[in-house]
C-alpha cells in the first residue's frame, strides 16, 4: 500500500472517529508557555462536549474562561473540512481581531497536522491534502475534488447574509454586538433541514441573546454546560486564590460551577429581589379592588396589563397583553375587548384609568395629531403618567421587594403575565447609570416600562369592606352619576363609595 493510499485511509478513519482524530493530530497553546505548541490532550468534559457537537445539528455551550473551548470548535471545524470535501464553515467573532485570531488558530492546527495536510508552501514531493490562507480565510484544497474553505467575520447586522454555510460558529456569543440582527441574518444561512450546524461558544452575559436561547427550552439547541473545574490542574486552592482577587459577581459570569450559578450573577440583574416564587402567587387579593391598566406601545410591540389594587397598597397583575406590529386601530381594539371579557368574568369590575408613556401625547407633523388622540378616537382614553425613569425604577423596586414593613407587594396571579417576569428577571443594571435599567437589549424593557408607569403613577386603591368614610368623586364621575339610572346609580356608589 502506497503511502497515498495510507494516507486516505488514516483520513477515513478519522472521519468516523472525531476524539481520536483530535487526540492524535491536534495541537493548540500551551497557555503557560507561550509560543509553545502542544498536543491537544482532551479532558473528560471536553471530550464529552465534541461528541455532543457531532451528535446534535444545533448546539449552545455555556462555560468558565480558558477552557480551550475555542480550540475545541475549531478542531471540530478542521475535521468536517479535512475530512469532507466541498464543505463551508463561516465563523463570527466580535470584531476583526478576534475574527483574524480564529483563522490563526486555524492555521496552527492544520500546520501540526503534517501527517495529513500540508500547507501551500510545504508541498515538495506532496500529493495529499494541502492548504493556504488569508487574514480572514482559510482553504483546503481536496486534490480532485471541491474544496473546503472557513471564512471568519466581524460581527455586523448583515455579517455573512449572502454565503451558505455546512457550520456556523459563533465565538463569545453573548458579547457580540448587534447579536439579534446577526441571528436573523445568519440563520437562514445553515437553516437546511438536512444539513447545516450551529455551534455558540460563550461566557455568561445576562440580557444577551445567548442567555435567552440558552434558558429558553425547545428551542432546537442542545445545551451544554462547562463548569470552572472541568480543568483537572484548577483545584478548591485556586478557586478561593481567585475568588478573593475577583469577587463573587465576576468569579461567578467568568468562573461558574454550575450554570444555576452563571445565571444568577450578582450585580448585574436590575431587579435582584425578583424571582418566581418571590412574585407568582396562586392567591387571588381578597379584599375589595380597584383595575389599572398600564401599557408601553409601539408598532414593535404592545405590553399591556390589568393591575388589581386593594385598599393596603398590595398589587396583583391579572393579565398581559404582548404582541408586535398592531396599529393603533388594532391596539385599542385589543386593549378594550380584553377589559370586556374581563368584566364579562367577573374578574374586574371597570378600570379606573389607562396609563401611558407621556411619548404618546407627542404630536405627528404629518397629520397634527398625537398617538394618544388616536387611540381616543378608537375608543380608548389615556392617562399620562410621570416618565420620571429613575423614581419609576425605585417604584418598581419598593413594589418587588417585599420587605417586611413595606408599604405592599406586587404579585403576578399564576404567572400570567411570562414576558414581564421573564424581563424582570434578565434585565440588567445600566452600565454608566447603575440606578435605572438598561435599556438594551430593548426587546426586555417593553413589560418593564409598562410596570414602570404603574407604579410610579397609580392613585388609589380600593375601599376596604370596613372603611365608612365618604370619598371625593372626580368631575368626570359625577358627570357618569347624572347620567346614570337609578340602579347603575346605585351600583356607581357601590364601586366608588358614599360622595362627599
């Protein structure tokens, strides 16, 4: 047998078996001599983790800093191009540096592999495999067949939109700007149902879209989580050596044990106080109340909810509304049909007033008109609220907390209102006004803005059963007494209690 022939075979065989394949002709840094190359000896959870890759078309990895997961995906990569011909891998970086590093990592793996490839320059007496490179690019060229390429991109909004790709690879996912325009551009470009792979690397950054798809469950992405001590030389020594030197919040979004810990990073989340079981409640307010409803509106999204109050300050929220792209016309529609059918169950009696962001009092040059007149004209009459953000983000916190000896507590009834929860508990801190939230990524401030409106604005809660004292009506429901039979009458003063 030819050493050709040799040659094929050993490339076969690895194409069937990837830890050998990395174990045998992998290399990478050694990150305690630098400039020294070293045999990629895999550990077990690194091990683990490649098989995983090779066995799911769509994988998500959550991990602690140097790790060598980096090393790990391009690994996988320089086996599906050597391995296969024809095949196309793009991967996406933060910026070009990073993007130009992969392509060097690259390049120093398929340069250690000299039993399988060579590179352009290293040919003499050569008929196997070879390759060649740019700052951005690397191509393996399959003697008589296609060849395989790996481009490395920036991440931009429309960064690799026009290629197709067999894997996609995106390297520290969550600190990738613009990571949402990415997402959509990029998708298509290995959403192929019978072929196409997706590989995220990354560390914790809450709010990102790696976090949401990485939590979020059915979602196509297998995940996997790689913990601070999958490195056998890290032992307890130097996690607590480290620990004292970073602190608990870094240590935890850069050095986690478990991906509870990850996600739970301390200083970072805006709202910390908030979890499920501190904000869902299965028990319905018991005493008398009274329905706001508090909504953010745009046409890239309605966030609206009914908020119940009783007469001791404590807030329980009923219902959500949360969908894009409804106009105007088909917001207030929504908005008044689900108050109708809440009344209809008995759940509300009226609402007391629709709050909203100031923003919609703005009037438009083309037409004259503001949004909050239109949404008159549908029906649907506004109330202004304060847009005071850092006394609104306060209000939220005085309603979340529960403190003992606070003045009340916000509920969310059998965790109906999932969008707010969700964003309350991922949003995070702003980064240069640390008493307000963030307001990217935006997708997470629609809810929260709308509580926010709430809680800062709401002007009383309902009577208790036992309060005798007569109450100041308004003009206006003095204006709806007049006009009232003697039994809505009779209802109104039931609702409103006795008029001064």
């Amino acid at each position: 047998m030819s050493l050709s022939e040799i040659r094929a075979k050993e490339i076969e065989y690895c194409s069937g078996n990837i830890v050998y394949f990395v174990e045998n002709y992998g290399h990478i840094e050694d990150r305690t001599k630098p400039g020294v190359i070293v045999p990629f000896a895999l550990w077990k959870e690194q091990k683990d983790a490649l098989l995983d890759m090779q066995s799911h078309k769509w994988s998500i990895v959550l991990k602690a800093r140097q790790l060598g997961i980096s090393w790990l995906v391009l690994h996988y990569a320089s086996h599906l191009m050597l391995c296969r011909s024809g095949r196309s891998v793009i991967g996406l970086s933060k910026s070009e540096t990073e993007a130009k590093e992969l392509i060097r990592r690259m390049v120093l793996i398929l340069s250690n592999m000299r039993a399988l490839i060579r590179e352009k320059n290293d040919r003499a007496g050569w008929d196997g495999l070879w390759f060649e490179s740019t700052a951005l690019t690397v191509t393996i060229h399959h003697p008589g067949k296609s060849d395989s390429k790996m481009q490395c991109f920036a991440s931009s909004e429309n960064a690799a939109r026009s290629f197709t790709a067999d894997l996609l690879i995106f390297d520290e996912w969550a600190f990738q700007e613009f990571d949402r325009s990415i997402w959509a551009a990029a998708l298509p470009v290995v959403n192929n149902p019978l072929a196409g792979q997706i590989i995220g690397v990354s560390t914790i950054k809450r709010g990102s879209l790696f976090e949401e798809l990485y939590t979020t469950d059915d979602n196509g992405f297998y995940k996997i989580f790689i913990p601070w001590y999958a490195d056998p030389n890290r032992g307890q020594k130097w996690y607590d050596d480290t620990l004292r030197l970073l602190g608990k919040a870094t240590m935890w979004a850069e050095y986690p044990e478990s991906v509870e810990q990850a996600l739970d990073v301390p200083g970072g989340r805006f709202f910390e106080e908030v979890s499920d079981s501190s904000i869902s409640s299965s028990e319905k307010l018991k005493q008398n109340t009274v329905c706001y409803v508090a909504m953010d509106y745009g046409l890239d999204k309605l966030a609206c909810y009914w908020i119940l109050r009783d007469a001791f300050g404590n807030s329980q929220i009923i219902h959500e509304e949360y969908e894009s792209n409804l106009i105007i016309s088909a917001a207030a529609d929504r908005i008044l049909r689900t108050t109708e059918e809440l009344m209809e169950r008995e759940i509300i009696r009226s609402v007391e007033q629709y709050l909203a962001p100031p923003d919609l009092w703005n009037r438009s040059q083309e037409t004259g008109k503001s949004r909050a007149i239109i949404f008159s004209e549908n029906g649907l009459n506004l109330t202004k609220v304060n847009n005071d953000i850092k006394a609104g983000c306060l209000a939220i916190k005085e309603n979340t907390s529960h403190v003992e000896g606070g003045k009340g507590r916000l509920t969310i009834l059998n965790k109906c209102a999932p969008n707010l929860l969700n964003s309350l508990k991922k949003i995070q801190k702003d980064e240069k006004k640390p008493e307000i939230y963030a307001k990217d990524p935006h997708e997470l401030t629609h809810s929260v803005d709308a509580l926010r409106y709430y809680c800062i604005y709401w002007t009383h809660g309902a009577k208790n059963r036992t309060d005798k004292k007569r109450t100041k009506w308004r003009p206006d429901q003095w204006e709806d007494y007049r006009n009232a039979n003697s039994k809505d009458k009779e209802y109104l003063r039931k609702i409103w209690g006795e008029p001064e």
